[in-house]
C-alpha cells in the first residue's frame, strides 16, 4: 500500500483526475449498454467541474469510477497520480477514504448518529486521533455554519441542513477532491442556492469540486460543463 503514500513529482500536481478511453459495459440481456464509450476528461486541482446528463446517459457510471466505487472495463484513470485499474477492493476503499468526499443527493446520513458524529465517522475510520477529531468536526460544521446543530440527529434538521452536514463530513478528511452526486436533487429552490453557495465558498477555498447534474442551472454555476450522452463526453462550451 506503499503507492498510495507515494510523493508525486511537483509537474504532475496540477491534474487530479485523468480519464483516458475509459469503457464500461452492461449486459441486459442480449444486449451490451455502453454507458462509458471512450470517456476522455482532465480535473485540474482546484478546478470545479459539473457533469450533466439526462438519465441513463451515464453520468452515474462516469461518477462511480471517478469516486472508485466501480472499475472500468478498459481504458485508464489516475487519481491524484495513482492509477486506479490494478487495485484491489480494499486498496480502493482506503482511497475513497483518504482522497474522495462523498455528498450524495439523499444525504447517505445515519439516524442514530448526531450531526457531530455523523461528520466524525470518517475521521475514526482513518483512525484520526480524538483532540484533531474534535477540531476537525467543530472547524466543518462552522463551514457550512452548523455549529450550534453539532448534537442534532438527522430527523430534527431539515433537508438542507442534512446536506450540510454531508458535506461537512466530507471536508472534514481534508479529500483530494469532493465528488457531489446531484446535492441539490431533494431541494426545494432556495434550500438549493444555500448549498451551491457552500459549494462556491469551498472552490473558493481551493477544493477541487466535481459535481453530478441534471440541472443545467446548476451545472452552469461551475467552471466548466461537461456533457455526457450515451457514454460519450463532450465539453460544454459557454
């Protein structure tokens, strides 16, 4: 596991995400569905990317691999300067944990947990110790400016306030990048501004952001536009 420390040359810091002629195929029955065709796309660091795509267009398998939930069936990707293909299962969820921060658009919070410990579960998985712990959780819960909720459960907060709280969670691992799956989906018009402007403030900050859509609204908030379509990947030009 040495590799996933491994220090990378100063030249090869600026691209965090590098797909190359990435495939991914589905057999459904008789027939193969080519939800990635040749999928070309760079992520620099600190750049804030959105994918749109209707449904079923592949932007769900595209966010999978990105996020190392999937592998590819060809083609290559390197995150962060570690190509991914040749990894085992267990070395690619001590990736997910050290490199991704995960906001999804059901919030993916667990009810038994505050809002505090929700925003720490990832820290003991990294088995951060508890004073950095307790900084970590208090410094990403006043990001998203729910400092005063820290002892709440998931059913006394609202939606957006749910969705602040996952993406405190996934600041508070400091990731290479925050991989957001449609964070806006549940949300009614304004609850969604909050949160796109929590997503502004942390590109902002330097976070390299990479945001799922079906919203071109939202997906035109960020730096660029990337528009899948039956597996294919075009840039958005603006």
């Amino acid at each position: 596991m040495g590799k996933i420390d491994k220090k990378r040359e100063p030249d090869k810091k600026e691209t965090l995400i590098s797909l190359r002629d990435v495939c991914k195929n589905y057999q459904i029955g008789r027939e193969v569905i080519h939800a990635l065709d040749e999928a070309t796309l760079d992520v620099k660091e600190g750049e804030f990317v959105s994918i749109i795509g209707p449904s079923g267009s592949g932007k769900s398998t595209l966010m999978n691999i990105i996020g190392c939930l999937d592998i590819a069936d060809s083609g290559e990707y390197i995150l962060d300067g570690i190509p991914i293909e040749d990894y085992t299962e267990g070395e690619l969820a001590k990736i997910r944990n050290q490199k991704i921060g995960f906001v999804f658009q059901s919030f993916n919070l667990i009810s038994k947990l505050t809002a505090e410990e929700n925003v720490e579960l990832p820290l003991i998985y990294q088995k951060v110790k508890r004073a950095e712990r307790t900084r970590r959780v208090e410094e990403a819960l006043k990001r998203v400016k729910l400092e005063k909720r820290a002892s709440h459960y998931p059913t006394e907060l609202s939606g957006g306030q749910q969705q602040r709280v996952a993406i405190a969670r996934a600041i508070a691992t400091n990731p290479s990048l925050i991989l957001a799956d449609e964070p806006t989906g549940n949300l009614d018009s304004v609850t969604s501004k909050e949160i796109m402007d929590i997503f502004h403030e942390l590109h902002r900050t330097g976070h390299t952001i990479v945001l799922i859509t079906h919203d071109n609204d939202v997906a035109q908030q960020a730096e660029r536009s990337i528009h899948i379509l039956d597996g294919k990947i075009t840039e958005v030009r603006r």
